[in-house]
C-alpha cells in the first residue's frame, strides 16, 4: 500500500464516506493487507468521535435570536427600501410638477426645439417658418403672428434681454418669409409693425454657423428708419451682445443699428452673408 | 411547507453543524454567534436558489469558510487583541463540575492541535467532522480534488490523535 493509498483508506473509514476513488471492497482489502493501518484506524476513529463530541450543543435560544434579528432585518430593510421607493417618486413626482405644470416651460426650451426641429428638417425651410409656426396662434392681421415667438414666449431666453424691450413696446407680424434654397444663409423676411400708423420695415435674417449652433441675427435693412422707431428701446450696447454670440450661445438678436458689415466685425472668424 | 418554514426548519437541522465548524475554524472566536448569524442571512437571502440544492448545508458551510477568511483577513490585529481581552476575563464564579472541566480541556485541546495544522488539513478536518461536507465539497471548497481532500482529512486527523488520546475513555 502505498502511503497516498494508506491516507485515502483511513480517511474513507474514519470519515465514514466512501474514498474518492476505491470502493469499501477495495478498502478493505487495503487495510487487511496492511495491520500497522488497521491499528492506526482505531485511533482516527477515536480521534472523530472525541472531535464530534466537541462539537457545540444546539441551542434553540441562539437560533430563535438569530432568526428574530434576520427578520428584524428583513423588516428593517423593507421599511428603508419603501421609504426610498416613496422618496424617489416624491421626487419625480416634484420634478414633473416642476418641469411641467408650476413652472412653465421656458422660453429658451421652446427656441431649442424650435431650433433642434429647424436643423433636422429636410425641407427648404428657415428658422423663421419653425417660430411662425409655433407662433401662428397670436396672429394679426391674418398673417401668421410673429408676435408670440417675439413675445418672449418662445423667442428664446438668451435674447430676451434684446428682445423684450421691442416686444413691450410693439408687435410685429409676419407678411411674408422669402424662402431661399436648401443651405442658403440669408433669408429675408418682410416684417410689417402692426400699428397702422407705422409702415413695414424690411428687415434681413442673417444666419451665422458657429460650433454652438446657429445664430440668428436680425438686422434691419433701413436702418435710419428702424433707428428713429426704436431708438428709445435699443440695448445700449449691441457690440457686446455681438461678442456674445461668439461663444456659441443659440440666440436671436434683433439689431436695428448695426450693419452686417459690422456685425461681421464684432463675430470675428464666422461668415456672414448678406445680399 | 412556506419558504420562511423551510428555512427555519434548515436552520435547526443545520445550526450545530454550523456553529461548531465556526467555533473550530475561528479558533473559538467569541463572535461564532454573529458569524452564524451572517451565514444565516445569507442564506436566507439567497434561500430561493439555496433551498434548491442538493444540500444546502454544503453550501452555507462555504460561505462559513469565506466568512472566516475574511473575518481572518481583516481583523487580524484586533482579533489578537481581542483574543488577549477575553483571557484577561474574570473566570467563572462557579467552579466547572467534572464534565465541563473535561469538556472544555478538550476543547482547549483540540483548539491548540488544529491551530498547529496546515490550513488545508485544518479546513478538512473541520468541514469534515463539524460540516459533515463530503469530499467533493470539502475540495471544491479548498478549490482541490476530492482525493486530496481526504487525504488531507487523514493526515490531519493523524497530526490530532496523540494530543486527544489522553480524552479517550
């Protein structure tokens, strides 16, 4: 018997489960073969049973506490995970109200998707046509209003400061919006203040492509005519809100003082067109 | 018999088989109880894919053994301090009688044989005769074949039997 065959066989007798790889025949004969392992077998079984009866007591107290903690836990744990469950619908339901009905919708929101809808077209369309349509509600003059995407609803927050003096002051509706071929910049729109005292304004759409997006500027082709209307409502400085949209911030800025020429100046590196 | 019963009833069947491997395989650690406890939980959480094995009890002695060695790795330091605390504790106010006196001799005993055997004939021994593992189990568990799983059972019951034939009757 070789001294692995040997410590195979004890620990198949000793620890009362056949050896891995003999069966209780052939260790039997093993160990008859060998009397020294016969001998050295009684002591191992000694050992085991001295071993087993070192083994702890049961004890019903440890398990009922054991048992009663896990449930406790269990219990805990259900109660932090509703309490979490509760706070995250609270939360959503907090940010929905928020997002949705307590606060209303932002104006720069509505000029994004305007904007995000106006670049995904395929049709020769211009950003125009997207604020006239979602302005057509406050039309005048049964034209497509222009005024409510004027009004600071959907005109777009970064502008506001720019716009909103105009819009306080006047309204304006769309008579009509040239369209130009698909990747032309320039559209020219003809805008017409709706006060009846006041004849129409020609007013040129220059469409700047910078990183952050498009940038829209209006700028007003008779300027000594859109001067002396808005003169008292002008920002007073437009070369600043010019060095503005260099950043690629998305914004409309109804400029009725200065050129394209130098509006070009002021967005130094992008392209202007004009015609 | 309701998910929460089997368990239960697992928990009866299995807990002295359990709390001794812990009380063996720690070394008489005071904190067998947490630790039983820790086995516990994790087989109640898992109990769904547990109660489905062939023997659970296999399976809640592994995660025993994963628990000591963690247990071993992380506290070493405290757990020698400890250890060195619970010594210094006041003895018993009551003398043990006879049999307690013998019982805790050879507790001591077998404490001070295992800590001297390797740890793969150590872990054999005590998956063996308080985990009731078979070969298979105890190898896989020390991640060995079953042939040297009870190899390693014999030779470790050989290192123990000269210091425990002084307790046979």
């Amino acid at each position: 018997m070789t001294p692995l065959d040997r410590d195979e066989a004890l620990a198949a007798r000793a620890g009362g489960e056949d050896a891995p790889d003999a069966t209780p025949a052939e260790v039997d004969e093993l160990l008859d073969q060998n009397p020294s392992a016969r001998n050295e077998l009684a002591d191992l079984e000694g050992t085991v049973r001295l071993l087993h009866q070192a083994a702890l007591p049961e004890s019903g107290e440890r398990r009922d506490r054991v048992t009663a903690r896990i449930v406790a836990g269990r219990r805990f744990r259900f109660r932090i995970t509703a309490a979490a469950a509760l706070l995250l619908v609270a939360g959503g339901a907090l940010l929905f109200v928020t997002r949705n009905g307590a606060r209303p919708a932002s104006d720069d929101r509505i000029f994004a998707e305007v904007v995000t809808r106006w670049e995904s077209t395929t049709e020769p369309a211009t950003l125009i046509d997207e604020l006239v349509k979602v302005g057509t509600t406050n039309a005048r003059g049964g034209a497509p209003g222009f005024g409510a995407p004027l009004g600071g609803e959907a005109a777009g927050q970064a502008a506001d400061d720019v716009l909103r003096p105009f819009v306080a002051q006047a309204s304006f509706t769309v008579l009509t919006a040239t369209r130009l071929p698909p990747g032309s910049s320039l559209v020219q729109a003809r805008f017409r203040r709706a006060q009846p005292d006041v004849r129409p304004f020609d007013f040129l759409w220059l469409e700047y492509a910078a990183p952050g997006g498009p940038i829209i500027v209006l700028q007003a082709v008779d300027e000594p005519e859109v001067r002396r209307a808005f003169e008292h409502l002008s920002p007073p400085s437009f070369w600043q809100t010019a060095t503005r949209e260099r950043e690629g911030t998305r914004a409309i800025v109804l400029s009725p003082i200065l050129t394209p020429r130098s509006i070009a100046e002021a967005a130094d590196g992008l392209e202007v067109h004009s015609r | 018999m309701s998910e929460t019963g089997d368990f239960a009833e697992f928990l009866r069947s299995a807990e002295r088989r359990l709390v001794s491997y812990l009380h063996y395989a720690t070394g008489g650690s005071t904190d067998v109880e947490d630790l039983f406890q820790d086995v516990s939980l994790a087989v109640y959480r898992n109990w769904r894919k547990v109660r489905r094995l062939d023997r659970p009890v296999a399976w809640a002695i592994r995660v025993a053994r994963n628990l000591v060695i963690n247990r071993a790795k992380r506290a070493t330091v405290e757990r020698r301090a400890l250890d060195r605390e619970r010594e210094t504790l006041a003895p018993p106010t009551l003398a043990p009688s006879t049999d307690e006196t013998h019982s805790l001799e050879l507790s001591e005993t077998i404490h001070t044989s295992l800590a001297a055997l390797p740890e793969d004939q150590r872990q054999a021994v005590c998956m063996k005769i308080w985990g009731g593992l078979t070969w298979v189990e105890i190898g896989k568990s020390l991640g060995v074949s079953d042939d040297t799983a009870a190899r390693a059972f014999a030779r470790g019951l050989r290192a123990l039997a000269p210091a425990l034939k002084d307790f046979a009757p």
